[in-house]
C-alpha cells in the first residue's frame, strides 16, 4: 500500500509571514482555510486583481494586499510562500526563487512543485486535527475534515484544560507523572 510520509506540523503563523501570489478563486480558497485555522496569521498577497471575498476577508485577518504582478523582492522576509496565479510559468519562477533562498513554498496547481501541502483543518479549542492525502483527493481530505468537525465533541477542551489543571497537581518525577496522566485517561481508549 502507497504510504503518506508528509510530517505535519503546527506553525506559528503569527510568527511567520505568509505570502500568497495571486488574487482568484484559488487565492481565497487558500487565504479562507489559512484564517480560518488561524485568523492571526500576517499574510501578504500580492495580485493585479483581488476578489471582492478577498478583500473582506482581508479586513478581519492581518491581511495586507499589493496590487501588483510578482517580484522576487516580495519574497523578502516571507517564510511561507504560496502560488496561485493562472499563469504556469509565473508559478514555476515563484517556486525557482523560493529554491534558491531555501524558503518552503507551494503551487497550489502543481503538487510536483510544493514543499508542503494545506491540509484539511478541524479545530476545537486547544485541539486540531490536520488531514492529508498526500495530496491524491483534495475532496477526501474535505470530508474526512467535516466528519471529524461533526463526530469530535465540542467539549473535548473541557477534558484539554482540566489535564491541564491536573497536570499542574501532580507531584513526583516525570515518570510518576506520566504513569498517573496515563491511568487517569486510559478509559478514553479502551474499547
Ligand atoms: C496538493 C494540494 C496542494 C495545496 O493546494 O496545498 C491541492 C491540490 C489541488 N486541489 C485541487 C482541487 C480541489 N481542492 C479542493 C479543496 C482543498 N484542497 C486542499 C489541499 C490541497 N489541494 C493539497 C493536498 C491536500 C491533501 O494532501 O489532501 C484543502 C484540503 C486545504 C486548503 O485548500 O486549504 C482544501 C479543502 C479544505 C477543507 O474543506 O477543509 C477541492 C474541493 C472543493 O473545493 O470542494 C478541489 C476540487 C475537487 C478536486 O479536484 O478534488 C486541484 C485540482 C485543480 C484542477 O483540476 O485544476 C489540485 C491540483 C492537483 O491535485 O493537481
Ligand atoms: N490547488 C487547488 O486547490 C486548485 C488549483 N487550481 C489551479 O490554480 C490556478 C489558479 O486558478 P484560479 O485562482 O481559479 O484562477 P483566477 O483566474 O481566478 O486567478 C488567478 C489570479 O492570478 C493573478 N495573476 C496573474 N498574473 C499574475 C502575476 N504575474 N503576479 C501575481 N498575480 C498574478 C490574477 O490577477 C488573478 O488574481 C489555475 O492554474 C488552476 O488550474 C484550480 C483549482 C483548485
């Protein structure tokens, strides 16, 4: 069986500054997933056309928009790069630029041409859950990412915030610690 070896990871994306090229449909899907999981990220787009979805939502997030076409110099001091202009060629230089400065970038169309995949993203309160297909079926990872809003109970960060209450009380070394977390929730698992 074909194997997802991608490593996920959770960003600190007020920390980072993201950049998404381009202004169309692909650009405000990104952009909406992007705050939706993580409304203070501080992103830059730069496009010579934005949505008017774009724009609003840019509004509420830490969002500032360039109207202008690529420049390698807008990549400067961006961490995160994402591409998503109608023009290949445009997003193959995005890519060969971010290469060269080591910076991790994704072409939304092309995943031979993406250092890291967006995921489908389920949050309730301190607990998120990332979902890949190692980039095969965007639309699974939509579904797996709504059956797991659905089936995960909105008060899981009630049992989050009370271990973390009692992980405060406990006494002893790391090892007496983590036996007492382990037999504390161990009916959360057991069949
Ligand atoms: C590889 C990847 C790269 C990347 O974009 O990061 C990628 C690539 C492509 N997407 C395409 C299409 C669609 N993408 C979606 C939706 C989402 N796509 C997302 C991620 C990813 N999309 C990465 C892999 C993730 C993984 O590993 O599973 C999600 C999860 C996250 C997000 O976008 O933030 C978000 C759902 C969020 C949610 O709902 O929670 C839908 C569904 C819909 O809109 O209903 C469709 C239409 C149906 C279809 O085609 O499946 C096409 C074809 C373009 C064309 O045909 O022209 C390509 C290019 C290709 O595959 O070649
Ligand atoms: N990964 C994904 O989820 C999907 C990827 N795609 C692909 O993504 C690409 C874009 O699709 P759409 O957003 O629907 O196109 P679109 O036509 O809505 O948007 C393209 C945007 O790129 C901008 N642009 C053009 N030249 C530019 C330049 N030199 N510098 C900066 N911005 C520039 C345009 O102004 C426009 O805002 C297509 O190639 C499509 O095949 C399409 C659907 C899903």
């Amino acid at each position: 069986m074909e194997r997802n070896n991608l490593y996920p990871i959770f960003l600190k994306t007020k920390n980072l500054n993201v950049l998404i090229i381009g202004g169309g449909f692909v650009a405000e899907e990104k952009l909406t997933f992007l705050l939706k999981s993580s409304p203070d990220a501080h992103v830059t787009m730069v496009s010579p056309m934005f949505r008017e979805g774009t724009v609003e939502l840019s509004k509420k997030g830490c969002v500032t928009l360039i109207a202008d076409v690529y420049r390698n110099s807008y990549l400067e001091g961006k961490h995160m790069v994402i591409a998503t202009t109608d023009i290949p060629e445009i997003n193959i230089q995005v890519w060969k630029d971010c290469r060269a400065q080591a910076k991790l970038v994704n072409v939304a169309d092309n995943p031979p041409y993406c250092d890291f995949y967006m995921g489908g993203i389920v949050t309730k309160g301190n607990v998120k859950i990332a979902i890949s297909t190692n980039g095969k079926s965007p639309t699974t990872a939509k579904r797996l990412r709504q059956f797991f809003e659905n089936v995960i109970p909105e008060n899981i960060d009630d049992l989050v915030k009370n271990l973390n209450e009692y992980r405060k009380t406990i006494k002893g070394n790391f090892e007496e610690k983590v036996e007492k977390l382990n037999e504390f929730t161990k009916s959360l698992v057991e069949k």
